[in-house]
C-alpha cells in the first residue's frame, strides 16, 4: 500500500513537472526591449551676416558753364597811301590782338570765334569807284592773314567802305593843304576794321545762392512781435 502510494505521488511529481515544463514552454517570449532613440543632429551653425557694403558716394555734379559772349574790336591804321597793304606795325598790332583771343585770363578760358567781320576803309582823296576797290582789296588782305592764322574763313565776313566812315579827327584836315601833308593828314582813314564775336567758359566763381528770409507769420487780431533791444555794451 505504502509503494502503491510512493508511485502515485512519483507519477504525481511527474506529471506535474511534465506540465510545468509545457507552460514554460508555450509561453510568449518577452519582445525586445526598444533601442535608444539617436540623439538629434545639432543644427548647423547660422552663417554670420556678411556686412553690407557701404553705398558709393554719388559723383559730384559739375555744374554747367557759365559762357561770356565777346566782342572784340582793333583798327588797323595808317596803311600806305594807294596801296593794299600791311604795315609792319599793322601785322604786329593783329597777331597780338588775335593771340589775346586764344590767351585765357583769369577771367575765361579761350574764345571760341563765332564770326569776323573785316571792314577796309580809304581816305577821301580819288573816286569813289576807286577807292571802294581799293577798300575791298584791303579787306581782303586782312582777311587772308586772319586764315593764315588759323581762323576757319566760314565764319569771316569782309566788305569795303570807301571813304563813308572817315576818322573824325580827319575832318580838320584842310583840301587846301599841299597834297604830301594832305596825305600824312588823313593817314587814320586808312585803314581796315577787325570785329570779332564768340563765346568763352567764364572761370569766375559763382555767388553763393542766399536764402530769403522767412519773416514769422502774425495772425490777425494778435499784435506784431517787437524787435528785441540791443544788449547794452
């Protein structure tokens, strides 16, 4: 009886070790715990503003030029009597006064020749159908030393005047004298007249612009404000 029940709690012990040995074994494996998040990237560093670059300064404005206009005139006297031609004098006096108009002065610059006018001019003595001839070949051999010198002969206009426009210093010189005096009298009449007319750069600096005064308004009804006096010395 006592094996008999040893055996049965043997066969007891078995089969209970048998079935724990199946529930160990059907039972749901644990799921793996789940991997670390990776840490988050650390955003890239914000590039540093590059600085602005400075504005150009504006060029400054050149103001216009202020133009003169010139006029200019020289008498070419005492050319010899009869004769279209230059006395010495009379080719020194024009290159002079022709380089004076290329000279700039503090004043201008260089003239710039707009137009010429050459005017030849005789004494009294013979035909007016001579001498206007005779006043016209002066003209033009003034004319043509003006070319030589380099002035465009587009822009010189020449004509002769006989004896209509005399000097008048002339007038007291007497038909009566003897013809040599009467000659060396009326010496100024011969002569040929150079004008000329252009432009130049003014190199004057300009008036500073003054601003008018605002004077401070007074509404009506109300009295004007008095003038402060004078501080006392």
């Amino acid at each position: 009886m006592i094996s008999n029940f040893r055996n049965m709690l043997v066969a007891c012990a078995v089969s209970s070790a048998m079935l724990l040995g199946a529930c160990a074994t059907t039972e749901e494996p644990k799921p793996a715990p789940a991997p670390a998040p990776a840490p988050a990237p650390k955003p890239a560093p914000k590039p540093e503003p590059k600085p602005e670059p400075k504005p150009k300064p504006e060029p400054e404005k050149k103001a216009k030029p202020e133009f003169l206009n010139i006029e200019q005139k020289i008498e070419l006297q005492g050319m010899p009597f009869a004769k279209a031609e230059l006395t010495a004098d009379n080719k020194a006096e024009l290159e002079k006064f022709m380089a004076a108009m290329r000279k700039a002065t503090k004043a201008r610059e260089a003239v710039a020749i707009s137009a010429v006018v050459v005017t030849g001019h005789t004494d009294r003595i013979g035909s007016l159908k001579y001498n206007m001839g005779l006043s016209e070949r002066r003209a033009v051999v003034v004319k043509d030393m003006l070319v030589s010198q380099g002035v465009d002969q587009k822009v010189i206009f020449w004509e002769g005047k006989a004896f209509k426009q005399p000097i008048p210093v002339t007038k007291f010189c007497d038909n009566k004298m003897k013809r040599k005096q009467l000659i060396e009298c009326l010496s100024p009449n011969r002569r040929v007249t150079v004008e000329v007319v252009g432009r130049a750069v003014s190199l004057a600096k300009p008036k500073p612009k003054v601003e008018p005064k605002v004077e401070p308004k007074v509404e009506p009804g109300k009295p004007e404000p008095k003038a402060k006096p004078a501080a006392k010395p």
